[in-house]
C-alpha cells in the first residue's frame, strides 16, 4: 500500500462515492489507487465542470462532493468552484496534484502555490507532505466542508508523496465521530415569543441558510401554525411550498415590487438562514423594524443589518420551540393579503402571450406547466434568473437551484447534469442563457457519455442579457454586448445529443413535453424577446407598487 492508496482508504472511509475529475500525470498514482477502490471516478472535460458537479453534489445531500485536477492550470480552473461552492455554502472537497517536492528535475515548471492561492476562497487548504498526516487530514478536511456554515476546501498532494509507502507505523484511517449542533437559549427563546406577539405586522424570511432537510419541516409547521405570511431569497427558494396563500414571493429585485410593499408596512421581520453571500433582501433602518436573526451562527452586522435579537443554535430546535410556545398569532393580515393578491395577478400577467420571440413570462409559465412538483430546474446565471425568481413557483425545496451568492455564469449545465445523474427518476432542466451555456458547454459530451436524462434550454437573444439590462436601467446607450453563436442544433447534434430548434411560440411546451418522454440529453435553441425586462421589471412595476 501506497500513500494514495491510504488516500482512497480515507475517502472511502468518509462515505465518497464519485470524484469528478479532470486528472494530470501528477494525479496517475492517485487515479492507480482509485481504479482499484469502489469510488467511481466520473471524467469531466472541463475542471470547472468536475466542480460545479462536486459543489451540487454536496449542495444536494449534504455531503462534501469531491473534485480532482492536476496542478497549475488544473488547479487554477477549479477557482470559480471553489468560490462557487465556498459562497454557496455547499460541501466540497477538491484534490490537487503537484510536482515532487523532495527533488524536482523539471525547475518550476507549471509550479504555483496552489494552496495560498485557495487559501481566501476555502474554509480549509493544506499540502500533504507526511505519509503518517493523510488520515488526520482527510478527516479534518471533511469536518470543515461539512460543519455550518459549509463550504469548500483543499488538499494537494505531491507526486513523490502520492507514490511513497505505507508502513505498520503509518495512522490508520480515522473514525468518523458525530456532533449535535447546540441549542438557543431558553431565555432568548421566550424573549423573540414576546418581540413576535407584540409586533403588528410580522414577516417571516425564510433564506439560504434555513435550506436543510430538519428545518424545512419545522418552518413548513410554523408557517401552517402561526398563519404569519412569509417570503424567501432566491436561494431560500422551495424551503416552504409557494403555493401558499401566506407566500409573498421571492425577493429577486433591489426594490419597488410588490414584496417591498409588504416589507415596508412590517415591522418585526423573523429572519431565519440569513446569509450576507446573497442580495440583502431588504435594508434595516435605525429607529425602523425590529429583526429577530435565527440561525446557526450570529449576524454579520453591518449599516443595513443589525438585528435586536439573535436566536443562535440549531434552527429547527428553534423553530420548534417558537411554533410550541406562539400558536396561532393575532395578527392584521389584510394589507398583506391585499399584496397578495396584486402579486398574484401580475404573475399571471402575459404567462400566455403567444408572441414571438417568447416573452419571458411565457417561457417561465410553460415550464412550470411541463415541470412536476419534484422536478428540477437548474438556473445559469442572466437575466432570466430573475424571472425564474419572481415568477416560478417552488413547491419543494432544491427544485429551483440558482447562484445568488458568487452568481457566476457556467454553472447551469454541469449543475443539471448533477441532479440528472443523482435523480434519474425525476425531470431535469438546465437553463441557460446562449452566454453562460457556452462557458462549459463541452460538457454535454459528458452528459450523453453518462446516458443522462436531462433537456438544456437555452434561452438565446445573442447578448449578455443582464448587462443589457443593467444598461438600459442605468441611463447608458445599449453598446457591446452582443455576439454570435453556432447552430446550437447542429452543436448538439455532434455530441449526439438531440438537437431542437423553436420557431412559434406554441411549439414549446409540447416540446419540453416530447423531449422529456422520449428521454436522453435534448438541447433546445428558444429565441426570446427580453423587452420585458426594461417595460415589466423596472417601468410598469414601479408605477404598480406606488399605486398599491
């Protein structure tokens, strides 16, 4: 036995059932060890790709996904999902080689310091240079990705010490003790009972931290018990089923929607998963409404967030315990109800209009028609992530996986595939802007190598459509963004994956519906018209809320 065998012993030993990979010459010992293991290796064509896999992995069941890549520019392009999994607060272990460390006779060539360089964007880096250190070390980096709040980390193996020999001195693989998260504080318990009962118009703000599988049930039960109204982040998104009358929806712009009405009229707002990584979906004032942060941790405070009270511990001992203890609230809800309802009716506003190119309230509509409850659609980063916000309903959690923390565009594809290669049984899309599906889009060979189900919908206006509107918002000529694309279908087609191409708005949904039966990777090009994002977002919804 080697060092890389232990290596694989650990990951073995840590519950690793795929590592996604992109390997070098510097990883072959390693990808030796892992040959003879029960881990299957998935090959990536893009390290990037390997890791926004490992990171949705993780994000999914809680565990560390784990990733592989070479040194130098193997490493460098695992960057973005380091970041992407680090902000995102999703489990992830990612696995580097590097050129010997006793003698080298290459110089440095493609040397970087590749733990200094992932040390800002990790909970956890460290080189391994000690045979006798891999099973403390697994076991560490595995406690760290894991433990609240989540995220990625880093270890690099050398190749002289991948190769080196295990002797009977050598520490065995480390088993693995669990923890129990401590609970908040009685005293602070009956003291957020008392801020919620005298409060008039309480809001509760369900974001991405309260997206864990005991807290979605306690949250659903507080919810039903209270009667209180409620709203989520983008990435609190299906905590509790949408579709509920108490909903008011999906904080996906800065200001002047409907939600905001509500908001402002509050004045005690019950956060629970507040994470600083996402958009702050409103701002506290001195002298204004009273914030109760229930979490796993304190509150980061800044000038827009200073909470009165701090619930910390377990969130759904917490929750629990204030369901128990409140019951049903006294509350006014008829302002609340009132934003409702007019949120309600826009939502419904041009979902069937049958122009050409789609509207984007259109597409998001037909997608939601063709999408079971538990289906899942995995959102690149654009424009259309706001729509998909704002307009698409959750019934479950993780059935809308969007990035509102690091929100890095290429992500869409290989997240998907994911959940496709995870969840076989139920429908998957990726959406994908034409600019952010181009960024990995060679990962598809993977998709079909995998013999994944999943569709791709690309929502294709030939420019970076957020920045367009971002321009247009700003007062700016509309100036350098747009571009060209290839035959998307003929594209797919040489990945033999199907390709589909949507010329009438009405040819959508039942295609959705086709690609979906008949299974396999289908891509699908759908031309959109995105002038509703200068005349819906920001002109005709600011008028509306002022009215309201």
């Amino acid at each position: 036995m080697n060092a890389s065998d232990l290596f694989i012993k650990a990951l073995e030993n840590e519950g690793v059932e795929n590592i996604y990979a992109v390997p070098g010459e510097e990883n072959l010992d390693f990808l030796e060890a892992l040959r003879k293991s029960s881990i299957k290796l998935i090959l990536n064509r893009h390290e990037q790709g390997a890791a926004f896999m490992a990171a949705t992995y993780g994000r999914l069941t809680g565990r560390p996904g784990v990733c592989l890549a070479t040194l130098g520019p193997g490493a460098t392009n695992l960057v973005t999902g380091a970041a992407y999994a680090q902000l995102g607060a999703f489990p992830m272990v990612m696995i580097t080689g590097q050129k010997p460390i006793k003698a080298s006779k290459q110089g440095q060539f493609q040397i970087l310091d590749v733990v200094e360089m992932m040390r800002p964007i990790t909970k956890y880096t460290k080189q391994i240079v000690n045979v006798d250190l891999i099973p403390s070390i697994v076991r560490e980096a595995f406690r760290l990705a894991q433990e609240e709040r989540p995220g990625a980390v880093h270890l690099e193996m050398p190749e002289d010490i991948a190769r080196e020999p295990v002797d009977k001195t050598t520490t065995p693989v480390f088993k693995i003790a669990h923890t129990h998260r401590p609970c908040a504080d009685e005293r602070v318990i009956k003291e957020a009972v008392e801020m919620i009962r005298k409060a008039q118009y309480p809001l509760l703000l369900i974001g991405a931290g309260a997206n864990r599988n005991r807290v979605r049930s306690a949250l659903s039960k507080f919810v039903t018990e209270t009667g209180i109204y409620f709203f989520n982040t983008q990435m609190g998104k299906g905590v509790v089923d949408e579709n509920s009358p108490q909903c008011l929806g999906t904080a996906a712009l800065s200001d002047n929607d409907y939600i905001h009405c509500a908001i402002d009229r509050s004045d005690l707002v019950i956060n629970v998963g507040h994470d600083v990584v996402e958009k702050p979906p409103f701002f506290m004032e001195h002298g204004g409404k009273k914030v109760i942060h229930i979490n796993f941790k304190t509150a980061t405070v800044d000038n827009v967030y200073f909470p009165q009270l701090g619930v910390i511990g377990d969130i759904a001992d917490s929750i629990t315990r204030l369901t128990d203890l409140l019951g049903q609230l006294e509350q006014d809800c008829a302002y609340f109800k009132q934003v409702k309802k007019q949120l309600d009716n826009h939502l419904r506003e041009r979902a069937d209009n049958a122009g050409f190119p789609i509207k984007p309230q259109r597409f998001v509509a037909d997608v939601r028609k063709v999408m079971p409850a538990d289906g899942v659609v995995a959102l690149d980063n654009g424009v259309y992530k706001i729509w998909f916000a704002r307009n698409y309903l959750a019934a479950e959690p993780n059935t809308v996986l969007l990035d509102n923390a690091l929100a890095t565009m290429g992500a869409g594809l290989p997240s998907a595939m994911e959940v496709a290669r995870l969840c076989p049984e139920r429908r998957v899309m990726a959406i994908c802007g034409d600019g952010g599906f181009m960024m990995n889009s060679q990962e598809l060979e993977t998709a079909v190598r995998l013999k994944l189900n999943l569709v791709v919908l690309i929502l294709e206006d030939k420019s970076y459509g957020m920045i367009r509107w971002k321009q247009y918002a700003m007062g700016y000529a509309d100036f350098g963004l747009e571009f060209n694309n290839p035959d998307f279908v003929m594209y797919a087609q040489s990945y033999a994956a199907n390709g589909h191409r949507v010329k009438a708005t009405e040819e959508f949904a039942p295609l959705l519906e086709r690609c979906f039966n008949e299974g396999g990777v289908h891509l699908i090009d759908l031309p959109v018209d995105y002038s509703e994002n200068n005349k819906v977002l920001i002109d005709e919804l600011k008028e509306k809320v002022c009215q309201l």
